[in-house]
C-alpha cells in the first residue's frame, strides 16, 4: 500500500477558499487533506507541524507564496509549492469555487 499524498491548501484566513479546499478533496483516494490560513487571525494558523506534515502545499495566491516564503523559507527546501491562481471572491463551498478548485486542484492529486 503506497503512502498516502499529504496536501495542506492554504490562505489567508483559512475561513472560505482553503477550507473549501479541504471539504472537497477529503475523501479522495490517496490523498490526506488539511488547511491552515497565513494571517494572524485566521481560523487555523500556519504552524511549524503543517509544514512539516505536508508533502504538497496548495496557496490560492502569489501573493500566499510570496508570505510563504518569506517567512518559512528554510522548512519549504524540499516542498513542492503550487499556487492556484483563485482570489478571495467566494464564499466557503460556493459552486463556482468548488469547480475551480476541482478543475485546478485535481490534477496535482493523481
């Protein structure tokens, strides 16, 4: 049995886009899903243990990146970072999000 792909989709807050994210790639084959947001207040915080759980790490952003790698540039060596290119004008679950990340996302995850 093969070890399963660990994805940690991240954004800001971690209340609408990442969470998405999670919900819907959490029952997917061989794929192990978290999220966390990259600002202070967000629903869950970035931490240390997320970065080093994670094989992938999904941002919606450039912008995700850019703070990603400012600030945990040593733990992101050997991570495999990848931005979506989705901006923050949805709400948690909404359609046109869930298409979005389906359509960007889902090949990452083969």
């Amino acid at each position: 049995m093969s070890t399963p792909l660990r994805v940690l989709f991240l954004c800001s807050r971690n209340r609408l886009r990442s969470p998405t994210a999670e919900q819907v790639f959490r029952d997917w084959p061989g794929v192990e899903v978290d999220s966390a947001g990259l600002a202070p207040d967000a629903d869950t915080p970035l931490s240390a243990e997320h970065l080093d759980w994670a094989g992938l790490i999904v941002v919606m952003e450039n912008a995700h990146r850019r703070q990603l790698q400012s600030r945990h540039a040593r733990q992101l060596k050997d991570k495999r970072v990848v931005v979506l290119g989705i901006p923050d004008d949805y709400d948690f679950m909404q359609p046109e999000l869930v298409e979005l990340l389906l359509r960007k996302a889902s090949p990452l995850l083969r």
